[in-house]
C-alpha cells in the first residue's frame, strides 16, 4: 500500500516536471523573440533595487546581536567611542617620535573634508597642553583630597614628602623648573603642587586612564619600549558615512607623506573603506579571471562562439534577478555574502554545460535539430530541473535562519541559482535555432572524451578494487574528519594583508596589556549604586588574580577610594602627620627656598585642613574627575545612557588559565544583571548560532533534497547511488582541511550546503543518464553526462574555488573548502560511481 503510494506521487511530480518543460520547450520555439523580450524587461526592476542597495563590509551586521557578548562589545564600542576612533601609529627612533607625532597632530588638526574639520579632536598626550589651567585646578583638588586619590599604601610615602628634607629637594626641584624654558607652562601646576604630591596620584590615575600598556613616565601614549607612539582622533562623521570616510582616508594618505617615522593607520573608518576596497577587488578579480577561465573551458570542448558568449548572458542575468530580488527583502547586503554569487558562475555554467552537450551530441549522431532540442530540454532537462532544485533548495532553507550571514547567503545563491536555470532555460534555445538558421552548413564532430572512455572500461574490468580503494580512502578520511575543529577567531577572517589589520596586530604586540581581556558591565540608578557593585567584583578579581589566572584589570575602583579605604587614608596621615603642622611646615620651606607663599594660598589652605578631613563623597569625585583633562578614567569606566548609568571592568587574561565560565558563575551571584564580554564569549555566543542556525537549515535542505530524489527515481538503490559522491564528498573535505590545517569557520561552514546541493546532482546526472541495456551504450551515456559532469566541477572550481587565492580570510577558506569538497565529490562520481555500478550489473 505506502509502496504504491509513493510510486504515485513520485509518478505524478515526474509528470508535473515533465509537462512544465515540455511547456518552456513549446514556447522557446515558437515564440524565441518575445520570451527573450520579457525575460530581458525583468532586468529593468531588478537593476533598479539594486541602485537603491547599499553594500557593507562590517562583518559584525552578519550575526545576531540582540543580547549576549556581542551586544555588549558592540555597546561598549559605542560607549567608549572606539567604534569612532581612528589610531594612528607612530615608530620610528625614540627622539622624533614626539616631534613627528606634533606635526602630523597639526596637520589632522588642520585637515578638512567638504570644507569642514575632517577630526573633532586629536590626541597623543596624557593631557592636552591647552588644557595647562584646567590641568592644574584638578592636580590642587587632587592633592587636597588625597583620601579620593591616594592608594593606601602610598599614605606612608605621600605624609614623608612633609618632612624638612623632602620639602627641600621638592622646592629646588620646582626653582629649577621654573628657571627653564619650560617653565611658563609648569607655573599654574607647580603653584598648585609645588612639592609633587601628584606624583602619588597621577601614575594611578593614568594606568586607570589606559586600556593599552603605556610607559607610565611619559606624558605621551608612547610603548614602554619607547619605539611606538599611539595617536587617537575623533572623525567628525560616523563611518556609514562612506562618502566621507572615503575623502578621510584619501586626505589621511596625503598628510602622512614624507613624515620620518611610519605612521599606519587602524579604526572603524579605515577598516570600512580598505576592507570594502580590498573585497571589492577580489571578488571582482575572482569574478572576471574564473569567467575567462569557464569559458575558456567551455569554448576548447565545443568550439561554438555563440554558446559561449551565452554563458557571460546567462550568469549576468541570474547574479542580477537574484540581487534585485534580494534586494525586496533587504535594504542592506554584506559583501561577503555577496561573494557568494561567485559561486553562481560555476553553477549557472553547469546548466548550460549539460543541456548544450546533449544537444550536440544528438546532432552529431544525426538527429533533427527540433529532436535535439526536444531530448535536451525534456529529457535532460528533467535531470538539470532536478540537480538546479536540489542545489537551490538546501540554500534557500538557509533563509530559516536568525544569522544574517546565512540568511543572505541562502538567499542569493538559492535564488541565483534558480534565475540561472530559467535563464538556461528560456535563453539556451532561442540561440540554437538561431544558430541552426544562420549557419545551416555547422557541423557537429566528435567531443573530446577526456579520458572518460577508458574510465569506464577501467571501472568495468577492476570495480572490486576501485571500491575497496575508495571505501579505505573514506574511511581514512573519516578518521581524519573527526579531528575538525572550529575557528572561532573573527580577525582571522579579516583580510590579511590590509593596513588596518596589520596595524591592529602591531598595537596588540606593542601597546596590549595581555593577550586578552573580558569586559564586565555593571547597571544602575546611580554612580554610588555601581560603584558599591563593582567594589565586590574587585573582591572577586583580587583572589582570581592572586591565584595567578588573571593579569590585571581596570576599574574605576582602583582609581577612586570609597568611603572605607578613604577613612582607613586619613587615619594612615593623621597617624604619621600628627606631630606636624603641614600647612605651618610647607610655608617655611617656601619662604627660606625663595618663594612667596601668597602664589600657594589654595594649597596651603587645602593643607589647614588636611587632619580633620573627612571622606568625599564618590558622585563629588567622579563629577570632578569627568571635568578634568584626565576624563579618559571616568569616560573609560563609567558611561550613562538612557539605560542608567554603566560601570565597566577591565579583565587582562592570558587565556585558558583563566576559568570564564566559573567566574560568570560567581558574578552571577553577585549581581545577576551584570554582563560580560570577550573574543573567547562573542566568539562561543557566534558559534552556537551559527551551529543551531547551520544545523537546522542542513537538516531542511537534505529533507528537501532527499524528497526530490525520492521523487525523481523509483528505488532507494538509484537515490543511494545519487547521494554517494556527495557524502564521500563532505567527509572528504572535511578530512583534507585536517591534513592542511585548516579548521572549519563561520564562513566556510556554508560549504556544506553547497556540497549537499550540489554533490547529489553529479551523482543524480550519472544514475539518471546512464540507463541502456547494452555495454557500449552505456559506456557512451556514462561519457556523454561525465563530461559534462567534469566541466561543471571544473567551472564550480574556477568560479568559487578561484577565492581561495584571495588576502581576504574569509572568503580563502571557501575557496580551498571548495575546491577539496567538489573535487572529492567529482572524484566518487566519475569514478567509484561507475565501479559501484558495473558491480552491481556484473552482480
């Protein structure tokens, strides 16, 4: 009974295709002109949408970032402005850095783009020199209240510099000061601290300021190697505005000609303009170089001009429909998943490849040139109608997905390779009877067998031994395979060889802190309210770090004292200053040094009242901090939004020795709002999508394969046939990207799917074509559909495999997936195929 129903409705969607093609052959030939006229009209609409659509390299936009690690990486770039921020990095000799680092600060400064200031601000120094006033007023609040400042085990040293020997030396150090050409700009500090108390203070105060590891001693971003300096500024436009991060990069490259250190650049403006540049120009290279290539191919095998000058037709036409019908859905496309339309120029050749070779073959056996066209279009072309949805379907059920990369990708290569093989389709016989009428007298000889002929022969006579040479070698791929691992690391998808990246790498040797560093973010009502969380955080992190799984981190904690450590503070300088007067004592001292103490009343009173001092109040801190030079600490740890205020702690780790998951555990329990971020977490939080998002759509689009096998052939023996080369395939791939190093990724993933598309239809084309009773026929059915299968994994290769040789990470790892996973799939179709079945005949 479930026999005879399923051979039914196997029967009746056999027939459903086959009338449908039967239709397009009909109308192809009696109406050539007018079904050319309108499937050529569609290009207007659909080129239309696609001057409407923008292009985008941002490689974040392709994955889910409503919540988890992402969201706060990318919410922490937009608090902390280094989503904004262009670095500049300067090296070079330790003695021009300085000097090269002012001139190239001027001509930023200077610098403009449509007739206004290219950067709002640029900066190369702890503090701005023109903020020398502002600077000063902070450093007398600072020094007046060291109980907000002072570390507690500084409390000893700072009450020492109150005795009569270290009051001197401060003041000869000041006199000296003074009497230099730098003077003028020291006066306002020094005469707010003229015995450098800041000098307890302000190393703290700007190791908080950093998130990079910087000479403490210098008062520029400068490498404690002394060799690179570090420049940050502030774009006046944000980077969607490609126009303008097009004339910033352009003016950039300008500015920095002829300077006697390498200056090189990273950040979000540059990384969008040469990231797109150096995409644009690989996939466009990949494009036209693997174009040439089919061709090429295409013409040596049939030497007909006008087939080939098709194919550029037909691949223009289905690339074209497939964005502008994406374009409906999507105001938007990443150009990454539009590389993936290279992967149409070797699909859309196929079907061209397979009905022009039947085609042709049947001419140069004799027959009419309607009969041909008939054979190819209706009996071919059930097997191409067949291979095209088996091809297209598996993308499309990507479109299930929550991950734009994979949404996109499904829905530009699926539909691509639909338009493609209606454009085959619908364009394919036009020509041929054009053809046939314009040059009556062509002749049709012989194709090149390529070898196939004695592959045949060689399957028929050692079919045991080819496979059991071909089960070893799955097996010993398999093995193998098991040993796949995942790359989760974003930057090496990123293209190798761009300034930005490179850049990136240099800051990372020079200037990281560690290797790496998680980001926790704590949310509350008030500054207090934060605060008091991200005191228990520290708890938490001094034992992590004591046990040595943590480097460091970086809290604004470490920076201000609360209300506890400021009394155990005062209790420390009221204990060592007690037998003192520090206001009486300092105003001696000024006098027999030389020095007016009128010029030092703010400090000398800040001094009165040293010893009944009480805590300050941590909101009063905070909010003189943000108005001072040294804003970069509140700025960097403290952001308020619409969302409340948001305390953020820097975590510096090595790596594995570093317990991710117990920690989030434990900040858990301390406050369950909190959350955290890392290239390890982002990374983990990306792999599971991908993973869930990949899994489900791979599982839908082999359902969708497999019913269109199901309803295709009448027996599970011609399916199995059909899906061998494309399971020897993926296990293949996946074992030779083991044996080359290669690990599979959030890009190359997708090959899968268009191994399981496309593999099941080299084998389907075997199993459908080669059917006769008699040897020699099925010898001449096995070459006549295996050459065309070798064309088509060879324009597969030449168009998608050809990224392998890109600089963009991404797109190579495709490539090389590519090229193992169709090449190994050709290799069981073409040959263990015919072994497998010569021995079931011989059987």
């Amino acid at each position: 009974m479930s026999h005879a129903i399923f051979h039914n409705i196997t029967r009746a969607f056999q027939l459903l295709v086959n009338r449908h093609l039967q239709w397009i052959y009909r109308i192809t030939s009696a109406y050539p002109r007018r079904v050319v006229g309108v499937a050529l009209f569609l290009l207007i609409p659909a080129i239309a949408v696609i001057a409407t659509t923008r292009f985008e390299a941002d490689i974040f936009k392709l994955f889910p970032a409503q919540q988890g690690p992402l969201r706060l990486f990318l919410d922490s770039l937009e608090w902390t402005g280094s989503a904004k921020e262009v670095y500049f990095l300067l090296e070079g000799e330790p003695a021009l850095l300085p000097g090269e680092a002012e001139n190239l600060a001027t001509r930023l400064r200077a610098l403009q783009v449509d007739g206004r200031n290219a950067f709002r601000k640029v900066n190369y120094r702890v503090y701005d020199t023109s903020e020398a006033a502002s600077f000063a007023e902070f450093i007398g609040y600072a020094v007046g209240n060291p109980q907000l400042f002072l570390d507690p085990a500084a409390a000893g040293d700072y009450a020492a510099r109150f005795e009569r020997p270290a009051l001197d030396r401060a003041l000869a150090r000041a006199r000296t000061e003074l009497a230099s050409q730098a003077g003028m700009g020291m006066r306002d500090i020094i005469a707010a601290d003229p015995l450098y108390l800041r000098e307890f203070i302000l190393p703290r105060l700007k190791k908080g300021s950093q998130a990079l590891a910087l000479d403490p001693s210098s008062p520029y971003f400068l490498s404690r190697d002394g060799r690179v300096l570090i420049m940050i500024a502030e774009p006046a436009q944000p980077v969607q505005n490609m126009a303008f991060a097009r004339k910033l990069v352009a003016g950039i490259n300008e500015i920095r000609r002829g300077a006697r250190v390498k200056v090189s650049c990273a950040g979000a403006h540059l990384s969008a303009v040469i990231d797109e540049q150096v995409m644009k120009q690989n996939i466009i290279a990949c494009v036209v170089s693997s174009l040439f290539v089919v061709l090429g191919l295409f013409y040596l095998t049939y030497r007909r001009v006008l087939p080939t000058l098709l194919i550029p037709l037909i691949l223009f036409y289905g690339v074209v429909l497939a964005l502008g019908s994406a374009g409906l859905f999507l105001s938007s496309i990443s150009i990454i998943s539009f590389a993936f339309t290279a992967l149409i120029i070797g699909l859309g050749t196929d079907y061209s490849i397979h009905l022009y070779d039947r085609f042709y073959t049947e001419r140069s056996a004799g027959r009419e040139t309607g009969e041909a066209l008939r054979l190819a279009m209706v009996e071919t072309g059930h097997g191409v109608f067949t291979a095209a949805t088996t091809t297209a379907l598996p993308f499309l059920a990507l479109t299930v997905s929550d991950v734009r990369a994979l949404f996109e990708l499904g829905l530009l290569v699926g539909l691509g390779v639909i338009f493609s093989l209606y454009a085959t389709f619908f364009f394919l016989p036009p020509l041929l009877l054009f053809a046939e009428q314009r040059f009556p007298a062509a002749s049709y000889r012989p194709l090149p067998r390529f070898g196939l002929g004695w592959v045949w022969e060689t399957c028929v006579q050692r079919s045991r031994r080819l496979v059991a040479a071909s089960v070893l070698l799955i097996c010993l791929l398999l093995i193998a395979a098991c040993f796949i691992g995942f790359e989760g690391e974003l930057k090496n998808l990123q293209p190798r060889h761009s300034e930005a990246f490179l850049t990136q790498e240099k800051i990372e040797k020079h200037l990281s802190l560690s290797p790496k560093q998680m980001l926790v973010a704590l949310t509350g009502r008030s500054p207090v309210e934060v605060m008091e969380q991200g005191g228990r955080v520290e708890k938490l992190l001094a034992g992590y770090q004591r046990r040595g799984e943590i480097v460091s981190w970086s809290s604004l904690g470490q920076v201000l004292n609360d209300r506890t450590t400021q009394g155990e503070v005062l209790t420390s300088l009221n204990r060592a200053l007690a037998a003192q007067q520090p206001a009486q004592a300092v105003q001696g001292a000024l006098r027999e040094n030389g020095f007016a103490p009128e010029a030092f009343e703010p400090f000398l009173a800040g001094l009165a009242g040293l010893l009944l001092a009480q805590p300050v109040d941590m909101a009063a801190g905070i909010e003189r901090l943000g108005r001072s030079p040294l804003r970069g600490v509140s700025d960097r740890h403290l952001v308020r939004d619409s969302g409340g205020y948001h305390l953020l702690v820097f975590i510096n780790y090595r790596g594995a020795e570093f317990p991710q998951q117990s920690f989030l555990r434990e900040l858990a329990a301390i406050d369950l709002a909190a959350r955290a971020t890392s290239a390890d977490l982002v990374s983990g939080q990306l792999s599971s999508a991908v993973k869930k998002s990949f899994f489900w759509g791979f599982v839908l689009g082999g359902a969708m394969v497999l019913f269109l096998l199901l309803s295709h052939f009448s027996t599970l023996r011609d399916i199995w046939y059909a899906l061998f080369p494309v399971v020897g395939g993926v296990i293949a791939m996946l074992g030779l990207m083991v044996l080359t190093g290669m690990r599979l990724n959030f890009m190359n993933a997708m090959v899968l799917v268009t191994i399981l598309g496309m593999g099941s239809d080299y084998g389907m084309h075997i199993v459908h074509r080669v059917t006769a009773a008699g040897a020699d026929e099925r010898r001449d059915q096995f070459v006549q559909s295996g050459r065309a299968i070798l064309l088509s994994a060879l324009t597969t290769i030449a168009g998608f495999g050809s990224l392998a040789f890109t600089d963009y990470g991404a797109m190579s790892s495709i490539g090389w997936a590519t090229n193992y996973g169709v090449a190994a799939t050709a290799l069981f179709a073409l040959v263990t195929l015919p072994a497998v079945i010569c021995l079931k005949l011989r059987a």
